[in-house]
C-alpha cells in the first residue's frame, strides 16, 4: 500500500510539472544580507521583475550583473532574455520563431549561454548560444530528448527524458555516465566541487504536508554516490547558495538548510495579492539578490 502511494505521490508531482510548464509565471527579485549561514532575506522589498501572462522563467545569473530566463512571447515561442541589474534593461540573446530555448545558463568556459532548445521537430537537444550574439551551435548531436541540465569540466550532466528519465553526463563523444534514474528536474553542481546534485524520485518520504524527495549528489571524479537528506513537502527546485547551503521554497516561504542537517530553517516569505507558489531561483552573492518564480494567481 505504501508503495502504491509513492507512485501516485511521484505522478502527481510530474503532473504539477507538466501544470507548471504551461502556467503563466513573473520573476521578482528581493535584496538579501550576508551570506551562506548568515544569509537574510528581505521579503519586504520584494517586487516584480517581469510582469506579463505570458511565461517568463528559469533564471540564471550569469555574472556579477547579468541574469539570462526563458520567455514565451505572444504565440507561445521562447527565446533566451538577458536582464542588467545596472541598466535596469531586457535585451534578446535569443529570437527565433521556429524553435524554443528553455533553461539557459553559462557554460563553464563563460563563452556562452547553453539552453535546451525545442527544434522544428519538436527534437530537445542542448545548444550554445555566443555571448558575443553569435550564431547558435548544437552541442551533443546524438543525445536527445534533454529536459534539464547543469556543468561540470565543460561537459553536462543531463536529464533525458524517458520511461524511466536518467540522468547522464557526457564524458566524451559517444561516451555517457550513466548516474541514476527516476530523477526530478532540478539538476544542479554543488559549487567548488565534482559533485552533481538533484532530487531523487527513489525512496520519497510520506510526511503529512506531502512527499519529500531524497536530495542525492553523485561525485564525477570519484564516483560516490551521496544523501543529503530531503527536500521540502511538493517542492522540485533547489539551488546551492554555496558550497553547504541550499536554498528551498515551499508555497511562498524560503527556507535554508545546511547540507549536513536534516532540518530546513525558515527564512521569510513573499506576501503578495498576486502571485504565489515559489519554484525556481537564482542568487547572486554580489549583488544581494534573489530572484524567484512566482505563478500569477
């Protein structure tokens, strides 16, 4: 019985997925102070940053004042956006009406923003886009279809959509590290490490306030698997706001957890008349800022 209710719990969680991927969603962005263990944020000043029915999600910065997110336009088509926090101005990395980029970050040679591009043919394949606004390259020809993914040594570690998904890195052409299956979306390197970390869909825990998936790394160089403990109740995304801190939302509150520990600290929460339910986030220690993703009500 209680795996008969693990596997409702799991589809149900990919429903939420598949609900979220077709809602409308903001950015807004808060200051925080301190840093790793210090870290406050200050719900107060959170705000919108984009404000539109359309999709506006997935950020990442990619410098000390540059973030990249994934934007649907009027007809549904997503193309990468560049947003700076010093000239307060959106511009298009991306606009392509044939196909959809999803995901974009900086690759670890910082020559590009890689996103998970949707082709004509409905392919999922990862592509590297020049940050000089160059012409686009697809990177892995032979791996597909991508969902998620994050860096490690210039090679990704990817999420592949399938019965069950799997998570891979790409150590070399034709050559793929199989890491673990049944996985969630967030894929993420802990930071100054080797490790590859993300939600586990094996063994969830059933609490009364929902299921929790297990948050496990794998270490690329050494082959070690990892468990650090869980993540929140119906939570999928993640992000390290260091080397031992990660960072969670649950409904509009943010919470905070050492790696180590298996309680998450609650940090503030985002009061708002219009938007709700937190997903995804980015941090920037140097700019004391968090952007969040926030679904319009």
């Amino acid at each position: 019985m209680v795996k008969f209710l693990s596997i409702l719990a799991i589809i149900f969680l990919f429903q939420i997925q598949i609900a979220q991927a077709q809602g409308s969603f903001d950015l807004w962005v808060l200051d925080t102070e301190g840093k790793g263990k210090k870290l406050k944020i200050l719900p107060e000043t959170a705000k919108p940053l984009t404000n539109r029915p359309e999709y506006d999600n997935q950020p990442n910065f990619i410098n000390e004042y540059q973030m990249v997110f994934s934007a649907a336009d009027e007809k549904g088509n997503h193309d990468i956006i560049v947003y700076n926090f010093n000239s307060d101005k959106f511009t298009n990395l991306s606009k392509t009406a044939d196909r959809s980029e999803f995901s974009p970050t900086l690759t670890d040679c910082g020559l590009y923003v890689s996103a998970v591009v949707m082709e004509p043919d409905s392919t999922q394949r990862l592509w590297l886009y020049p940050t000089n606004f160059g012409e686009p390259e697809l990177l892995y020809d032979d791996i597909a279809p991508v969902g998620y993914y994050d860096w490690y040594d210039n090679k990704a570690a990817m999420f592949i959509l399938g019965e069950p998904n799997k998570l891979v890195y790409a150590k070399g052409k034709g050559e793929l590290l199989e890491i673990d299956d049944q996985i969630g979306r967030s894929i993420k390197r802990r930071p100054k490490t080797s490790q590859i970390s993300y939600l586990s869909m094996k063994s969830p825990k059933e609490t009364l306030a929902g299921l929790e998936l297990p948050i496990r790394t794998f270490d690329i160089e050494s082959g070690t698997p990892q468990v650090l403990g869980f993540g929140l109740a119906g939570s999928l995304d993640f992000i390290w706001l260091d080397t031992n801190y990660l960072l969670m939302a649950q409904g509009n509150g943010i919470y905070r957890k050492k790696s180590t520990d298996s309680e998450w600290e609650f940090l503030g929460k985002i009061e708002s008349d219009t938007h709700q339910n937190i997903t995804r986030m980015a941090y920037s220690p140097d700019l004391n800022k968090l952007v969040v993703v926030m679904q319009r009500k």
